[in-house]
C-alpha cells in the first residue's frame, strides 16, 4: 500500500540500546506504506531525558547493525541532524528539518501508541501535525483510540522500552535485542558488559545473582532519585567484586596497593567479612582503571553507614541491603521506602543492619572508622 509515490518515513528515539520490537517497528510501517525513503532520528540528548547511556556514535551504530541483521529492505538513512545540532532537539525541528530538505514528499511520523496518548503534550505538536502524519504502532496496554488522524498499523506489538532493555543488558541478558546488537555491544563493551562478565567469572552463582539484584536496584532508584546512573551502576557490579576472596586473598590485596587504614587490624580480627568493600574498591581503582572519586568511596564503604554520606554511597548502601535477591521482610520494606524517600530508606536499613549485629554478638562495623 503507498499512501503517496514521494513519501517519507521518519521514526526518532534514544534507541538506548535499539531493541527487536524498533526493527519490527521499522519493518512493518515499511511494508505497509512503501515510502520512498526512511530516516531514523536517534537524539543527541532526549526531551525526556537527562543522559543516555551509550554515546551517539555506538547507538548510531547499533542501529545500522540491527538493519543490516533484519534484512531490512529499501532506502534507510541513519540521520545525524540531532548530532550536528549540538544540542537537545525537539521533534517538531526535527520534521522542520526534513520538511525543507525533502519539499514535495509526504511525511509520516512513526510512533508508538504509548506516545501517542499524550502526543497533545509534545512541543508544538499542532506544527508536527501541519507538516506530517501519524503512523502509530499499537503497543499492547495502551489506549488505540485513533486521536490526531492517526493511521494504525495492523500488528500489536509488546510493551517493551529500552529502559528495561538496558536493566536485562546489566544483567547479561540480551534476548530482546538483535543478534547483531548483541554482537556490537559486546564487541565494544558497552553497557559496562566487559566488567560484568569479569565479575561473574570471579563470584559463585548466588553471588553473582546478588551483584546482578544490586545492579537492577541500584539503576532504578538512580533514576527516581537524581543520581547519576552511570555511577550507580558501575558501584553496584563492583562493590562485592572481592567478596567470595579467602581473608588471605584480601591480605594480599591491602598490601599489593599499600592501603592505609587506622582500624584494619580490627577489621581482620572482628570483622573480616567487611573486608571485601575496602579490596573491592581498590580492585575498582587499579585493576578497572575507575577514575570517579564518588564511585570509590561507594564502594569502599557500602556495608558501612555512617553520619556524613552522599546521595551515591546512601543508593547504594540500600540497595545492597534490599537487593532483589534479598527476600526476608526488612529487606522488602526498605526497598518499597527507598522508591519514596532514599534518606529514610538509608536510616531504617542502618537501623537494621546494627541490631543484627547487636542480636548476634557481634560488634557495630562503623565504631571502628
């Protein structure tokens, strides 16, 4: 079916990392409007986000690996006009963009029915709505009311996002992203998958299983909280890298890199199991190169409360305490409190933590420091 014999297929997104359902996306608006042309818009920087994950150059690449895997037909353009705009974009530029260069050619907007919803809340979309027509692809759960003219394509498809994508990816689990994706991203060690798979080799099973809950945890409440995800996530995969070390493996460590510490004579002979967050972070600085200060100090002392702490070392102090794979009670109502309130989460886990201790004859970590 061609709506027009000059037309112009334009689909934007983060494409964070592009996942099976965008190439589905792709393909099914290909086959039911024929356009002459197709343009993918990945963004420099999302309206509707603060920072992405991978660089512009490696999404822009995924994408072409993705096309090149599906077999995608026709003429596809992978466009750098967010790129060479050097700033956040709107898509309302976007199609003002094309409009111009391609004067003549029907445009049509690829979007999900998830946007659609609340299409009417998009920058100047009465100025898109001029200039192009909506081509919607119906995600399951979402309303398919045909608002703003817009034309369907037959298929539902999942609700899946890259969001969700990237929390399976940290936790080495790539099965709704191409073939090829998965090839380039650990081809060039995006995500921080060179590291995760390191980490795994060196933890047991259920270890790991715990890193990779501390990891899924950590990205969500940095992103309700306004942490940095990039530092969230790179703490939790290494903040219990040493964990399953023999006390004599952290010994070795502490004197590999001359790790001066007042108490950690105490540590080895009351506390020895505390000892992983001191070699962890050393492993962090000099073995994976982790040049972020705030990513250390994380690290260093996250089995550790104390008085003075940043938003980064409470995140994931809490998240190590209420990971996912921690099923007991307290666990479950610090994690419900830290999507609310991540300081009252952090108090209550202390809390926690110390009559543990307390309840176990054991003494309290943070008295030593």
């Amino acid at each position: 079916m061609s709506y027009d014999k000059k037309s112009l297929l334009i689909f934007g997104g983060s494409f964070d990392p592009p996942h099976k359902i965008h190439f589905e996306m792709i393909s099914q608006a290909n086959i039911f409007l024929k356009p002459e042309k197709i343009i993918i818009v990945p963004t420099l920087l999302s309206p509707f986000k603060k920072a992405h994950f991978a660089s512009f150059k490696d999404r822009k690449k995924m994408i072409e690996s993705g096309i090149k895997g599906k077999k995608i037909k026709g003429k596809i353009e992978i466009s750098d006009v967010e790129y060479e705009m050097g700033r956040k974009t709107y898509t309302y530029e976007v199609i003002a963009h094309y409009s111009k260069k391609y004067s003549g050619y029907k445009i049509y907007l690829l979007i999900g029915s998830d946007l659609l919803e609340n299409f009417n809340k998009w920058k100047r979309h009465k100025t898109i709505l001029k200039k192009a027509n909506l081509i919607t692809a119906i995600r399951s759960g979402f309303n398919h009311k045909n608002k703003f003219n817009a034309i369907f394509l037959k298929k539902i498809f999942p609700n899946i996002s890259s969001t969700n994508i990237r929390k399976d990816i940290l936790s080495l689990n790539f099965s709704k992203v191409p073939y090829s994706v998965k090839k380039y991203i650990l081809k060039n060690n995006l995500y921080f998958t060179d590291i995760l798979r390191e980490v795994k080799l060196k933890q047991t099973k259920e270890r790991f299983k715990h890193t990779k809950g501390v990891v899924r945890l950590s990205y969500e409440l940095a992103l309700k909280h306004n942490v940095d995800m990039k530092k969230a996530v790179i703490a939790a995969i290494l903040h219990d890298y040493t964990r399953d070390f023999s006390i004599e493996g952290h010994r070795r460590i502490i004197k590999r890199y001359k790790f001066k510490l007042k108490a950690i004579d105490k540590v080895f002979k009351h506390s020895p199991q505390i000892l992983h967050q001191f070699t962890s972070s050393l492993k962090a600085k000099h073995v994976f190169k982790i040049k972020d200060a705030d990513v250390i100090e994380a690290i260093k002392w996250h089995s550790v409360s104390e008085k003075k702490r940043s938003k980064l070392d409470k995140l994931l102090f809490v998240s190590d305490f209420s990971s996912y794979d921690r099923n007991f009670l307290e666990a479950s109502k610090v994690r419900k409190i830290a999507f609310q309130n991540l300081d009252k989460a952090y108090k209550l886990a202390k809390f926690y933590k110390e009559k543990d201790l307390k309840e176990r004859g054991l003494p309290i970590w943070q008295n030593f420091f």
